[in-house]
C-alpha cells in the first residue's frame, strides 16, 4: 500500500504504546453493523483502521456487528465484504459478533453473580423516565435489589422465551446518580423474537450495543478500538464492561470526528429511505455516496484512499466539501484515463465541398499528458456531428465558436467555415453546411491563419450511438433548514440523461472503463446498463472545478 499517513493523535497513541512496550503488536477492527451497504464516511474508518495496522505491521479484523437481529441483512454482509476488498484491503480475520453470543450469555452471568447487573420490569418509557436527566440524578428502578438466585433465574427464563419483547431487560448495576447519563444502570440484554441473519432462532435475547462492543473487542484482543465522537461519552461504560466481564485483554477506545460531506446524506439508515421510496436506482446508483455508487460513478480505490489520507483524522466534527473527492478523482485519472470524443447533443453538419464517398483516417493521441498512451485513427469524412451549444446562429460577442460566416478548428482534423443554416418549418436549426480547407489538416503545421475556437465532433456515417448520464447533487443543502426533512431536499433535477454519438473505436468499451471526453470531463461505462446493443457512460466528473485546494 501507497506511503505513510501524516502524523495525528491516534497514530501517537499507537507510537507510544508500542514504545513502552504496553503492546508488541497492534489490532484494530472494522466493525460494520450489516444493517446496510457502506458509505464514503465508511471509508474513511476503513483507511483509518488498515492503514494504521498496515503501517505499524499490525492487523486488522473484519467484524461484523451483528446484535440486532430485525435490521441485519447477508445481502449487506455481501457488499461490505466486497466494497473493502475493493477499496483495496485484506482484512486478517472475519469474525461475527453473533458467534460470540454465548460468550457474551456467560458474561452477563458473571455479572449477576458479582451483583452487577439485574432483571428490571420496567418499561422502556419508564428507564427513560427514571433515569433522570443531567440535571437531576435518576431513581432506581424498584427491581434493582433482586437477589442473585433471583435474577439467575428470571434471566435464564429471559433466555427461554418465557416473556414477550420489553416485558424484561437486564440492566448493569452501576450508579444512577453518576454524572455521565451512561452510567445509570444501562440496558444490557433486551428480548427480540426474531430470526437473526446469522443465529437464525437460537436467541430470542440480545446483547445492547454498549455491552456487546467492548466484549467483541477484548475477545479479539483488539489493543485500539477506533469509533466515532458520539461514543466519547460511552468509554466509561465500555470501560467498566471490560473490567467487571473480568476480560483478559483491555482494549482502549479512542474517538475521532466522523465524515460529513456537502450535498449528500451520511448514515445508512437514510440512504436505505433513499433506496426504498425509490429516489434512486439502488445503493449503487450513482448519486450515492455509497462506495458501491461511487464505484459504479467511476470513481477509483486509489482517489478514495487519497481523499480519506487527505481530510486526515480529528476531535472535531466538520463537513467536507465533495468537490474535495472530485479534486482526487481528477488527479487519479488525469493520466490514466483516454482522451476521447463525444458529443452530448448533436447537430449535424455536412462539409459540402469534401468527397461524397470519401472517408480519411486522422492520426490522434490517446493522451496528450501521457504520450505512452500511444495514438488511434479516427474516421473523418462528409458529415459529422458536432455540440447544439458549438453553433450560434446570431452570436454574443466573444463567442469564438461557429457561426455564419465564421471559421474553427475541428479537433484533430481541418479548419471549417459556416456557409449555411438549415431549418425545420418551426425554425429550429436541424443542420448546418460548411465547408473545409484541405490545407489545415492538423498535424501539417499550417500557419497561413489563426482561429480563436476549436470544437470537437464525430464522424456521423461511423459513430456509435450511447447514452451519457450526467449528475447534480442529490441533496441541495441550501434547501435544508430545520423544519424540513432530508427527503424534501432532494435534488429532483439529479439526473440528465442524453442521447448522442461517440468514435467508432469505442465499440468495444466494457463496463468501468473511464474516458476523458473532451471538454465534457470523465466518464465511466456503466457496468448496470451497458450492453451489447447499448452504451451508457456516466459522468463522474466535469474538468474543471471551482474548489480551492490547498496543498
Ligand atoms: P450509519 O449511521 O451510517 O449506519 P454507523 O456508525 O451506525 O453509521 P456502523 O456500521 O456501525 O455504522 O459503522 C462501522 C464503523 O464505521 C464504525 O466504527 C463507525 O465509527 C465508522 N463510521 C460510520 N460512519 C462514519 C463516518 N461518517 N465517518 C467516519 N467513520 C464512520
Ligand atoms: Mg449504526
């Protein structure tokens, strides 16, 4: 994998801890709930975790964190496994939290011995009520001093299916007047009838996050376990959870600021709304900020890993501008990707004095950065297509492109002039007439005379009809205030699809292959619809951007 991470604070931690020797070696985890497909926020914690264990010569576990058995999905499972690999890394193990059920079963046990946890009837409205605010210490609930033998017995009950969901949960015994709102006898078993991805029926009790996670690191032996600020408030917890399971390994959380991003929503739970009331064409579409849709929009491992190496890591939350992930993916393809052309909206236009039945192949290079890219032939003959937006029939000033009587250059080929504008009855153009000068072919070094614009265009007997997709954000931001929902802020213009032309030598393009096409920027085929018969390119990004980037 490419160089080392700039230095920040958890990677000090680490330098530290491997000093004094606390560890010989470092574990981190990914640990994703299967409760969807992954986003670029994702990422970010996934280049954070293997990427520190690939620089200090650690590993890294694959967990999934499986302990809610209603929204957990081996579709997801799937993809997640799939998007990792695909953003470029191995994880060392793949573990499940559900196999650690009985682990964690036994766990609990222990701490009801210890006469650390109970069986509490309460409602969830009334924990809620009882627990208090920051304020107010909370009250105990009147099932907190249960005796051992009691509470052994109704929690194995618990685990038989003898009650319905919330009649029972079992709760830490800590102290309802701490402070810290975590503190007051969290919940740490709750009563789920149903069937679980992994367990299938086994449990009809399940573990709450809190108690689940600390136990799944220490069982791994994961010395650094890395999550987002919302937990910072949770350490004690997960402190207190390792110490009284009486684990071996003391795993340490350490918090960052997790990624937020301009024009787009960041959390599972909304992107799955997204999906399922039909705003997009599923988790991959490619609006989605979905490494499965930034995948299928073209974007590449090596521009995702850039821009998550590029935001770096800190304590405060902060929102990145997308235009920063376009930044990258420009950078990665600019000498990858073939320069091509292809026209969007086409007009045609017939060069009235060229050979009827001529056709002439013209030398181009593949990319003018990268001259190893080598060079392809492309077709010119009577009639081409060229942009609607290149022709003005009565033109601003400093529009350098055609109009009558004016003369460009079409790319890679001869000079042209516009003689004559054809129109249909209700006066739009449908056609234009020009004629060419055989002594500007490009590449002769003609000098006679200067023209101000040059134009791109396809051969219109050779091309190849496709379809490109071009994208606007999926959610305009500055529609979001706090009356409205992130539903009503949807981009309902995100998507323009148009029909044009592109050279012949693009016959053979097969799904993820990226172009550059002049002017328009960088493409990616559409590996959902392209077929046989049908091309599709998605744009990824246009050329140019506006984004200030500081380097
Ligand atoms: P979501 O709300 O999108 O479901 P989550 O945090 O619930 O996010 P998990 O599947 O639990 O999703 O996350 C797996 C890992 O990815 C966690 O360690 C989490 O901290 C990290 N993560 C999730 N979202 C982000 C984000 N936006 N930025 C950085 N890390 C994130
Ligand atoms: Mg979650």
């Amino acid at each position: 994998m490419e160089n080392h991470t700039p230095s920040n604070f958890i990677k000090n931690i680490i330098m530290d801890d491997l000093k004094t020797g606390k560890h010989k070696e470092i574990i981190t985890r990914f640990p994703p709930e299967p409760n969807g497909y992954l986003h670029i926020g994702h990422a970010k914690s996934i280049c954070l975790n293997f990427g520190l264990a690939d620089e200090f010569k650690g590993k890294t576990n694959l967990r999934f964190d499986d302990t809610n058995p209603v929204k957990e999905d081996t579709e997801y499972v799937e993809s997640i496994k799939e998007d990792v690999k695909w953003l470029g890394f191995e994880w060392d193990d793949l573990y499940f939290a559900s196999d650690y059920f009985d682990e964690m079963y036994k766990r609990a046990i222990l701490l009801i011995k210890k006469g650390k946890a109970y069986v509490c009837d309460l409602s969830a409205e009334e924990i809620r009520t009882y627990r208090g605010t920051l304020k107010q210490p909370g009250k105990e609930s009147p099932y907190r001093n249960r005796s051992i033998e009691e509470n052994l017995t109704l929690f194995e009950k618990m685990k038989d299916g003898e009650f319905k969901d919330g009649e029972k949960v079992l709760r830490a015994k800590i102290d309802m007047a701490s402070p810290n709102l975590n503190m007051r006898d969290p919940v740490i078993y709750r009563i789920a009838h149903a069937t679980h991805h992994n367990t299938q029926d086994k449990w009809c009790l399940y573990p709450m996050y809190d108690f689940a996670h600390p136990l799944e690191d220490a069982i791994e032996d994961i010395t650094h376990s890395i999550c987002t600020l919302e937990f910072e408030d949770h350490r004690p917890l997960y402190d207190w959870v390792v110490k009284e399971c009486e684990m071996e390994s003391t795993p340490q959380q350490i918090e960052f600021a997790r990624l937020d991003m301009t024009n787009t929503v960041m959390s599972k739970r909304k992107l799955k709304q997204l999906v399922d009331e039909g705003y997009v064409d599923g988790w991959d579409d490619p609006r989605m900020p979905t490494i499965s849709g930034l995948r299928r929009r073209g974007f590449t491992p090596e521009s995702i890993r850039n821009f998550a190496k590029e935001i770096g890591v800190s304590k405060s939350n902060s929102k990145v501008d997308y235009q920063m992930l376009e930044h990258f993916i420009r950078e990665d393809l600019k000498l990858k990707a073939p320069r091509t052309m292809g026209i969007l909206r086409p007009l045609k236009v017939v060069i009235t004095n060229y050979p009827a039945d001529e056709v002439e192949m013209l030398d181009a290079e593949n990319n003018p950065e990268n001259l190893e890219m080598g060079m392809r032939q492309i077709p010119f003959s009577r009639e081409i297509y060229i942009e609607q937006e290149d022709f003005m029939e009565n033109p601003p000033k400093k529009y350098f492109r055609l109009f009558p009587g004016n003369e460009v250059r079409l790319k890679h080929a001869y000079f042209i002039t516009c003689n004559e504008v054809i129109k249909d009855e209700d006066g739009n153009v449908i056609e234009i007439h020009c004629t060419y000068d055989a002594k500007t072919k490009s590449g002769t070094g003609f000098t006679e005379r200067k023209v101000k614009g040059t134009i791109h265009w396809v051969d219109a007997k050779n091309a190849i009809p496709a379809e490109f997709r071009l994208y606007e954000p999926l959610i305009l931001d500055e529609d979001l205030t706090d009356e409205k929902t992130f539903l009503e802020c949807v981009n309902p213009n995100s998507l323009e699809i148009l029909n044009g032309f592109v050279e012949p030598n693009m016959k053979n393009v097969k799904g993820q292959d990226k172009f550059q096409f002049f002017r328009h920027g960088y493409f990616n085929v559409d590996s959902k619809y392209t077929t046989n018969e049908r091309i599709v390119f998605n744009r990824i990004v246009s050329l140019k951007s506006s984004f200030k980037f500081n380097k």
